[in-house]
C-alpha cells in the first residue's frame, strides 16, 4: 500500500507492467523526454529506452492507426491521446479499424491496444481540453471503455486495459489527476473489466456516474442522505463497455428510482443506453422516470457557461428531488 | 451488388467532363524515370540488369500470373452469371503484385489491398479457398466475412486490407516497426493504389517510416484510374514515388508491367531495409478491366486508353520473354492454360458447394470473450429463428 | 408531379438548387465525370461545369474539410461520400469543425454545409458498405440529420438540407435508391427539418423507425393489423436530429406502447435516446418497456448473418408480440 | 490550468532521452537555403532584395512587433499571477507573423494559429478587446468562448483557429477556392507550426492546393518545437517547405526572425497566386518562451539552445536596421516602450471590468435556430439556477 495521486497510480501501473511485459510500449505526443504534459509517464522513457516510449509526431490518428499495426504483430501497445479532444481523428481507426480486425479475420488477428486519454472537464480548458467523449465509442461494437475515479482504481483498471486482448479506452479524469490521492494496493492486481463499485448503499434511489463526477454524486447523497426517504445508493461504474447491468438492475430493482449522471451532453449520451437498458430490465419496479443530469447539448465553453455546463451539485440534486417527488 | 449497376452497359456519351486520353507512362518509361528490364515485347532493354532468377522460378512467375488471369476471367464470369456478389479485376496488374510478392520470404508479412490474389496463391493458398472466400463460405480462413478479393489468412502471413482505402497502410508501418523492435528478421510489404496516397494515413505512415525506418516496403499500383478518378485530380505532382521525398523515405518508380523490373526493384528495397528501412516503389500499371463488377468505365474512360496499354500487358510481355529464353514455348502455354482452367473449374465446384455460415456465427470475434450484451443477443436472435421457423411450419409458408 | 426513383429525386433536388442558387456546389470523390459511382449527380458537372461539380482525391477527411472552408466563405457545399462506411474519417472535421464554427466564433462564421451519405444494408456490400452511422453524429450538437425513406422526402429533405444554414448530413437509403418509385411533386418546396411522418394511424402500439427499415415497419403492421388489439400506429422519423418529440410523445401518450426499429446496432444507438426520452414524457402512459430492435453489437457481415443482422419482419413482429403481451 | 504544471518549476535533469542542442538553423541560412535580408546584426547581407518599405511602414512593422512583446509580457504576468487562465507566448516569433500580416491587404483572409496576435493589431483590434478575449468576457467579438490567444474577429477578417493543430488548414484552403470561384479578389493566409505539417488535413490541404491553386499562403512558422517535440521527431524531411514539392506546391524558406524577408517573401507569393496559387513558406524561427503558461521547458531542452537563438531575437535586429536607415534612435525606442506598457496597462484594466458572459448564453449560436432539445435544456437551466438561487438566500449561504 502506498499514498498516490491518480496521476502517480497510472503511472506504476505503466511501469509495472513494461517490467512485467517486454512487449508493452508507449507512444504518443511529448510522452518520452517531457515525460507527457501531465508527466504521467515521466522516467519511463529513461527506464525503457526510446523504443519502448516513443516521442511521436503530431498526428493522432497516426498514433492509433501504428499503434494498430504493433498490436497487430504482438506489441502491447499503449498509445496516450493528449487530450481526449483530440482522439476523434483516430475515430475511424478506432472504431473502424481496431475494434474490426477480431471478427474480420475470423479471429486470427488481435488488437491489444490500449488507448489512454485525458478526459472531462472542471479545468477551465474550454471545449477541447474537457471532453467527455465516451458516446461515441461505446457504439458499434468491439472497444473496451474504462473511467476510473480513484487512484485504486486507475491503477487496477489501467492494468486490466493493458492485459485485456482487444482495445481499450481509458478515460482518465483529468481534475482528480493530482487532487485525488489515496492508499494505492500496487502490487499488480487488476481489477474486473465490467464490475461497478457500490460506493455507497442505500435503499431509496440509485444514483449512477463514472468519472470524476462520481464525487459529486456521492458528496450530495451524503448531504441529502439526512432527510428521511433520501437514503441514496451510489454506483460508480468504473466500466462503460461493458458496464455492470447486473448490479445496476439489481440496485434499481430494490430502489425503484434511478438518476444518471454525466458530464457529457445529455442526447445520445451514456445515460441515454442507461435509461434504455432499465427502464427494459426493471420496468414494473419504476416509481418514477429514469432522470438523466448531462451537459446540454453544445459545446464546453471556456468561460461564462462552463460551470453551469458541467452538472453541478445543485442540479444532481434537484433531478434526485424530482424523482423522489415525481408523481403521476 | 455493392453499388448500383450491376450490369454491363452499352458505351454511353461522357456524362461529366470528358477526360483527355493519356497515352502510357510506359511509353516514356526513360524521361520518366521508371525503370524497365524488358522493352514492350520482352526483350531487355539494357535500363535494369535482368534479376537473378532461376528457370524454375521464372515460370513460377509467369504461371502465377497466368493462373490470376484465368481466375479474373472466372470470378468475372460468375459474377456476371449472378453466382458471386461482387467481384475487383486485376487484369493488367498481374506482374505488380505477383513479382512483388515472389520477391518476398515466406515468413515476410503482406499486407494486401484487393487486386492481389496472385500474392496468395504464391504462399500456397489453395484455389478452392480463395472461391470459398470469394463466396464467402464459412471453412474459409475469413469466415467469410469479407467482400470477395479482400483476401488474407494469418498461416500464409498475409492480412487482408481494411475497405478502407489506405487506411491500413501505418498498420504495415507499425507492425514493421515492431518487428525490428522485436529483434526479429520479418520484412513487410503493404499494397495499395494510386488513389491510397491522397488518404491521411499516407502521409501518417510516411512519415513515420521516415522517423523509424521499419523494414517494409510501400508498394503503390499507379495503375492510372482511383475508380473514375484519373492521376491529374489525384495529386499535381508528377510521380507518387517522388512523394516519398517529402519525408525522406527511399523511393524510386518501376515499370509495373514488367515483373523482371518489378522484382529487381522489391529485392533491392528489401537489401535496404536494414540501412534505409523503407523503401516507396511506384509500380506504373494499368486497369485493364472495370474497377469492380459494380463499376462502368465507359462513363468515365475512352477506348483508346485501354487499347495503348493492352500493347503493355505483362502476361504476353513475360511470355515473350521466356520463350526468348528458351523456357517456354506454345505446347507449354497450351498445357498451361488447359491446366488452370481444370483446376480453377474445380474449384468453384468445390467452393461453392460448401456451407455458408451459421447466423449465430457473426457473434464470435468480436471480442476474445463475448461481453453479456453480445451473449443476450444471441441467445435472442436464436430464439427468434426457433419461433420463425415454428411459425413457417404452422402456416405452411 | 413525376415519377421518379429515390436516387433520381436526389438528383433532382440537386439540380434545382444548383440552377437557383449560383452558390450550390458539389464536391466528392467521382461525383463529376461519372456521376458519382451510384449515377445521383449524373449531369450535373456537364451542365454546371467543373468547378461547380468538383471530382476530388480519395480523402474523405479533405472532402469534408475542404467543404467546411468552402461555407465559411459563403459557398453551399455538398459534400458526397461514397457510402457512409467512410465518413468516420470525417469525423472529427464534422463533430469538431463544421458543427463547432458558429458557436466558437460568437455566431460570426457559419458552416451552411451537406453531407451525403448513402447508407444502410440489404445490399450484400459487406460491412463498410452498409453502414447506419446516425448514433454518432447525433451526439454533441451542432449536426442536423435527415433521412429520407420515399422520393419525395429524398426530394424535400435534401432541398431542405441545402438551405439550411447549418451542417446537415443526409443519410440516402441505398437500398432503395432504385427500387422505390414513387410521385414526386418537384417544385422547389422543401420539408421541414424536424417533422416526423405518421405513416399509419393507429391506436395499440407506436412503431418508430427511419430509413428503409420504415417499409418493413409498416408492412409488419399492416400484416398484424388483422388480428384485434394490433392496432398500430407507424411512425417514420425522417429527422434524427432534431426528432419530432412532440408527435412521438402524443402518439405514445395515446398508445401507451412503443418500440423502436433500427438497424444500426443496439447499444448506444438512436432507440437508446428515443427511449429514454419518451420514458421521461409518458412514464405514466406507458403499459409496456420500450422495445429497441435493433441490430447486435458487432459489425455488418458480407456473408451468413447480415440478413440476420439487419432487423427483419419476423424480429419486429416478435417485438411488437412481446410488447403487446407485457404482463408485469 | 489546461494542465497540470502550473507554476513555473527550478530547471529539472532531463527525464527523458536528453535532446541534442541545435544550433539555430539561421547560422547556416546560405547552405540551408533560408532567404534573408538581413544578417544577425539587422545589416542587409545581400541575399535577398530589401523590399520596397516606407518608412511609416517600416515603423508600423517594428512598433507592432514591440507591442506585441509587451502584451506578451503581460499576458505572462497576469496569468502567472492566477488573473488569466492561460497564456502562449509569442516571443521570437513576432517578426514571422506581423511582417507577413502586414504584406496582406485588409481585404484578404487570416486563418490564425496562437501566436500571431500582431495580425490582430494590423488589423485594427483595441487592446482592450483584445484582452477582454484573453479574459474570456462576453463583450468580446467571440463571446468569449475560446481559450485566449485562439483569436478571431469577422470584422476583420480574422478567423480564429480551431484548436485542433493544423485541422483548418483545409478551411483556409477551401475558402481561398470559393473566393476564386466567386471570382473575387480576396487573398488568404493561414498560420500553423511545424508540428502541424504531420496532420492529415496539412497532407489534405497541399494535395488541393497543388491541383486547384487556390490563391492562398500557407505560413508555416517552424519554431523548432511542438511542445517538447524537436522537428527531428516531426519529420525525417530537411525542411519543412520541400513538403510542398510532393504535391507541386510552390515553397520555399525564409528567416521567420527576418522580418524583411519575411514580407518579401510573403508578397512573392501574393503575386504568384494568379500564377501558381498557393505557396508553402517555412518561416525558420524559435520559441523563445514556454510553448503555454502550462509547460516546462526545462524538462526537454537545455538552455544553451535558447540562449543561441536570443542573438536572433528579431526585434533588436529590426531596431538596428531601422536605426541604420535612420528612422529609429534611443528616444524613439523609450517612448513607444511607455507608450505600449500604458496603453496595455490601461487596457487590462478595462478588460478585466467588463463583465463576464452569461450562463443561458451559452445556448447562443449552436444552430441558427436552437432546437428543441436547447430550448428545453436553456429553461430547465434557468429554472434551476433560480431555485440554487433560491435555496441560498432560504439557508443564508
Ligand atoms: C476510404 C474509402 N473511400 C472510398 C472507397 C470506395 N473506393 C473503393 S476502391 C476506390 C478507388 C481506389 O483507387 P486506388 O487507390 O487507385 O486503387 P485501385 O482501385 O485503382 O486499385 C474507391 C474510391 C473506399 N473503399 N474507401
Ligand atoms: C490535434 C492536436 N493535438 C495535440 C494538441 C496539443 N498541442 C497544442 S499545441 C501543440 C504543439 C504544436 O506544435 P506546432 O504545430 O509546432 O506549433 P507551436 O506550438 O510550436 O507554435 C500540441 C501538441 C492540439 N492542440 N491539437
Ligand atoms: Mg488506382
Ligand atoms: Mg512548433
């Protein structure tokens, strides 16, 4: 056990793991000598030598479509987006390309990338630097997506993304980067691609996110949790794709209520295959619609909008409110 | 069908902007800097010394090529008649890939682009499993789940391209470069056409084999035509080799139609690996055929262009060649033709009478291990071919 | 009024444009000299000329990037991709760049621009050959989407495209490009962007669907109509984004069921919004869960499995069976 | 913060592979093919002509540079002292932008990257409005929407930079087309940085430009860097410029930190545009500062190399030409300082009073006419920031 940032978690897993495993490299922007802009990988390069971190030109989609062609002849290749506004020109090499080499080939071909991207916003970076692009790789088929929140947790799920044998999205929360610290268990240990975190019981609501907006969906259950009938279960998903329908059925099922959070917008969005799925799965137990708090429908802004673009705690509980005083 | 016209149809007027005929690069093949081994009747021109090659090989080669030509005519029959779903000629383009792909070691990886059966058969790929891909059956490597000619299988080191035009080419790049991180002796080479070059991950790939030099070869079939897209509204500049220029990747044009040259320049680019890493070849070709059984050239390209480059064929021009040599002669061909068409005869038959695949089969690999969405939908769509088959047997239908 | 097929509807829709407004232009790979490789602006460069009808390089990123430029200078571009497997290359210029112009620059510069994407299976074309993208380009704002399923809508939704004054992508219907004839009434009126179709008045159940999947929707629900209780009313979109929420709401509110078919893949696809959405509109209406047909989540095959991949009759009538039969 | 290294660090040993120290390529101009007017120490060396300048001109070109290092300075210091979010430096490359904004007419259009705010003040901009953008304030021509330095202003003809690097390079592309095809006068120029040449759309771009000539300049300001990305990381190339040759495109590089050549070189191509369209101008210069106020140079380069480049600072060396000419002494120099620091000072001040946007503005300007879903999340927004509102005043908060 050992004190860590979230920052500091992903990075042991990375350093863990090129121990462990010759055929893990990184590439990507300012990733070797600067140690990448959040110094996430810093010493690696120096650890590993230049063929294992490499310093790449200024090209995502070039980053994603080579560190495809290395997955494909065996290299674990961990391939970090500068930011998660910035993956998007790897779109069609992701979603197109490394998620379909699998069933294309009939399986004789595998894609064991990983994808780390610095996500979500709360960093006054305006629209590109406070992305939430999760949607729009969940669809379609074929990647793996991960949203840690905890130091714990990054490490644990940024292992499991570098081991699991096909592609995998790590959407890494940017504002806990080096404000979260916590008691980190290193010791190689990762954790279940598709299981939930039930952070906090409760019987009266479930509340869901991912993400670093899962501490402000706890910290308002907390507050609320004095007035009686607002005993709140919170579930971090941790993972998107595939995310853990048992639990949250099983959650709503004996709550009867359910909220999702999330800092994208609101159409489309995460929660939208959330309310989907429930209101399938737990139809005659629902006291009330399935609430979605989500950004509206336009861009991040860099000043004047963003905080109230981004869910506050004000808006998650007004929705549980709602939804605890909904009436037919 | 992949897009609409399906059927071949009478020349019609030029419905755009008429293109001007181009007479063969080949033509030029000096000023234009594109090396030849053998003039337009076989005969070595003194450009590019004649490859080392043995007699056996030579007719190797030349077999190869034929045998592609006799299955295109096949697969564009069987097409036509409506017993395959598409089909992408490589009529003219035979000596680019086959010598190209000879000129590798069998352990060497290939990435192909569509117009390259010949690179298969060459890793001994037998004909019955190249139809039961064209027909998509399901015991061939793929699954079939491939459109026909988008050919690989992972026991001949051969990956099948992406449909997306050049969009592969960095996944060659990369796994060239890990290959030489890996300490091994792997080669690649990665195919793809004139049209490929104006793709983002041209530029990608390029650049990082400029950066990294992974031991590959980036071979482009200029072969004049991105579906009725000519060279001129492709790029300005005057050649794709010189492309490589831009990121200081070695590179160099060849007469595409002419295999000896064809080989020569492969085999040097692969002598370079180890000091140049990558090496762009521009082999100058021409489609001789439709670009795919949905497409009508006559919509787009005059007559006399294909008929200047029919003068270039490779198959006659290489035939000519060994018959100089003394390796071939009538007899031979007449044997040889007899012999791919049996073979190629059978194994349609064989090809065809295989199973296509089972519907629940589209749910495996897509991941390693089925995720619980993808096990409930099979086990839905399962039990929804069980009741459709229990409702056609109620009402008889 | 004239006859005419689905693809010569788009065609004309192009034309009439093209002669009224001076700024009209096509670009696209093929879209000159051939006509485009489905024959849609045939004649269309040998009347307006090359530079108004532009065959462009194989770069479907550049397509669509060059047509973004092209609008913020006051043209009215339509960018043509050849099938919509390969517009994902455009993803990031249409989702990050065309769509994202108006509101980063204050309202000063806006993208007047259309992307024309042949879409949707039944063609044996193979995965990128039958392509339902709509999920991703819904996400995130900025983007307005039609799909047409008649001649006439193709005439009218496209017209309508060209006017509008912000991005628009236009799925077109492959399947039934040729094989749908129908009266086109051809003078220039355009159909309202957001105006859903009820195709077939009912009063037991709500069938939602857009694109060809419409035609086997109703032919479904003509077939069932025999038996009492199958009363149901079919609904085709025509616009994704925005979708006609209010006709929706009021159909379900009436018919108390709903389901949704779509051949794009299930999670994360549009019927996961329309979903969520009406759960939160008709909660207490609702005499069922919301039923999503829907392709699986994986990718379109050449062979053994697309017809089974692509919703059929059989999958929607079950789905409409289960919903009718819900019992808590 | 945009990232995580907010504060400015005590230099830190490498971590990385150490990166060799470069010697400024402007040391080596003749050999490299680098036009200049003039030498280090502002002399005309002869290599290329001086342009035909007035002296009003001259000034306005020096005083902008000044002025543009001045807001430069500050923007530094307001950020570092936690007032601005955000800041990029423009330093050492003022002579790069602002010679080659001033060769373009009013008319003409700028694609902007994020160091050319001179072009702004070309233009006309106050440098109030431009630090209520640095500010983020709603009164700002972008509504304050955009990080600072990302400027724009339709009224000048100045459209802002998506932040994506090198994604709108087809934009500017593309809209200098339609102009031609408009047949209007408009000229266009867009900035980028040499990490921006290994994008797609740079290869996107090119490629159109080689084939329909649109009149554009493409301004590429090589500073040496892409964050701690040397150029031998960016490309294996020897220049950026020669790029261009692989898809025809006129170019050529000139001293960035030569203002003279600059502008000559910048109306060159201007005349060319009929001619030839677009040029690709490599304008060889050097990040004096932080690539943001987010970086540490010191984790990637040595000191050395920055201290080398100081002696190519391009504003001494205009100083000392225009003192050569005599348009410039010492009371010149210390007036327009003061003049600028007031001026900036008065600015910010302004800036910083002007109020901020408000929140149901940003529903503003996603479609012409919002949809329904925007209208619905702009109400329920509202709706909620009264009962927060509410919900404070109840509990005194
Ligand atoms: C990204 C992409 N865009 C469009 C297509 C449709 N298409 C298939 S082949 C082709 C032309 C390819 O030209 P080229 O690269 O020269 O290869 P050739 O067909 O001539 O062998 C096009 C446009 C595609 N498959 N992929
Ligand atoms: C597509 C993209 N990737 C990464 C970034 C993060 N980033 C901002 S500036 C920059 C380096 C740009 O280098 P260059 O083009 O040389 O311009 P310079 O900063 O040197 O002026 C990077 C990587 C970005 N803004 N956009
Ligand atoms: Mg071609
Ligand atoms: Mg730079």
């Amino acid at each position: 056990m050992t004190q860590m940032t979230v920052l500091e978690a992903l990075g042991a897993a990375m350093a863990h793991e090129m121990a462990r495993d010759s055929d893990v490299v990184i590439l990507g922007e300012d990733v070797g000598t600067a140690g990448g802009i959040f110094r996430t990988t810093q010493g690696l390069q120096q650890r590993f030598g230049p063929d294992r971190v490499i310093d790449t030109p200024l090209d995502e989609k070039g980053i994603a479509a080579h560190a495809v062609g290395m997955a494909l002849y065996g290299l674990r290749p961990i391939a970090e987006i500068q930011f998660s506004g910035f993956i998007h020109d790897a779109f069609e090499q992701l979603m197109f390309g490394a998620t379909k080499y699998r069933w294309m080939t009939g399986g004789q071909y595998s894609v064991p990338m990983v994808i780390r991207a610095p996500s979500f916003g709360g960093i006054n970076g305006g629209f590109w630097h406070s992305q939430s692009p999760e949607a729009y790789y969940c669809h379609g088929g074929g990647m793996k997506i991960v949203v840690p929140s905890t130091p714990q947790d990054a490490y644990g799920l940024l292992l499991a993304a570098i081991r699991d044998p096909d592609p995998t999205l790590v959407l890494e929360p940017v504002p806990l980067y080096r404000t979260l610290r916590g008691e980190v268990n290193d010791d190689g240990e990762a954790i279940g691609i598709g299981e939930a975190a039930i952070v906090r019981p409760g019987n009266d609501l479930t509340a869901l996110s991912y993400g670093p907006m899962c501490h402000d969906v706890l910290a308002v259950a907390e507050q609320m949790a004095e007035n009686p009938g607002y005993d709140i279960e919170v579930i971090d998903l941790r993972s998107l794709m595939p995310f853990d329908v048992d639990a949250i059925t099983a959650s709503v099922q004996r709550t009867g209520r359910l909220v999702v959070v999330h800092e994208a917008p609101l159409s489309l969005g995460f929660g939208a295959e959330l309310a989907a799925t429930v209101q399938e799965r737990a139809f005659g137990y629902l006291h009330c619609p399935i609430g979605r708090v989500a950004a509206p429908d336009l861009p991040y802004g860099f000043s004047g909008g963003d905080e109230y673009y981004r869910p506050n705690k004000a808006r998650i509980a007004a929705a549980i409110r709602r939804a605890m005083e909904f009436d037919f | 069908m992949v897009n609409g016209t399906s059927t071949p149809s009478a020349p019609t007027a030029f419905l755009g902007q008429p293109r001007p005929v181009v007479a063969p690069l080949l033509e030029r093949a000096a000023d234009l800097a594109i090396a030849q081994v053998l003039d337009a009747d076989g005969v070595p021109n003194g450009n590019l010394a004649e490859p080392d090659l043995s007699q056996a090989q030579l007719r190797t080669m030349y077999e190869t090529m034929a045998l592609v030509r006799v299955i295109d005519e096949k697969g564009w029959q069987l097409q036509r008649s409506g017993r395959l779903e598409f089909w992408i000629p490589s009529r003219g383009q035979e000596a680019a890939h086959v010598a190209s792909a000879l000129a590798m070691d069998a352990a060497d990886w290939i990435f192909l682009a569509d117009r390259e059966p010949g690179a298969m058969l060459l890793r001994g790929a037998s004909l019955q499993s190249l139809f039961a891909q064209f027909f998509g059956r399901a015991d061939e490597p793929l699954k079939g789940r491939r459109l026909p000619l988008l050919l690989g299988d992972r026991a001949l080191n051969i990956i099948p391209c992406m449909t997306q035009v050049g969009a592969y080419l960095p996944h060659a790049a990369g796994a060239a470069w890990a290959a030489k991180l890996k300490g091994d002796k792997t080669r690649f080479i990665v195919y793809f056409g004139d049209g490929a070059t104006s793709r983002g991950e041209f530029h990608s790939a390029m650049n990082f084999a400029g950066i990294h030099r992974p031991p590959i070869v980036f071979f482009c079939q200029n072969n004049g035509w991105a579906v009725s897209t000519p060279t001129d509204r492709q790029t300005a500049a005057d050649s794709f080799a010189e492309k490589g220029d831009a990121y200081k990747v070695r590179n160099l044009r060849v007469d595409g139609n002419d295999p000896l040259a064809v080989f020569a320049a492969t085999k040097e680019a692969l002598a370079c690996t180890d000091e140049q890493g990558a090496t762009l070849i521009e082999a100058v070709t021409y489609r001789l055929g439709f670009h795919t059984s949905s497409d009508n050239p006559d919509l787009y390209r005059q007559p006399e262009e294909v008929a200047a480059w029919e003068r270039w064929d490779p198959l006659p021009r290489m035939r000519k060649y060994l018959q100089a040599c003394g390796y071939w002669d009538e007899r031979a061909e007449a044997q040889m033709q007899q012999r791919c068409e049996d073979e190629v005869r059978e194994a349609v038959t064989a090809a065809e009478a295989m199973a296509p695949s089972e519907p629940a089969a589209m749910f495996d690999d897509v991941f390693a291990e089925p995720t619980w969405q993808l096990r409930e939908q099979r086990e839905r769509l399962l039990a929804e071919l069980e009741t459709e088959l229990e409702t056609e047997l109620e009402t008889g239908a």
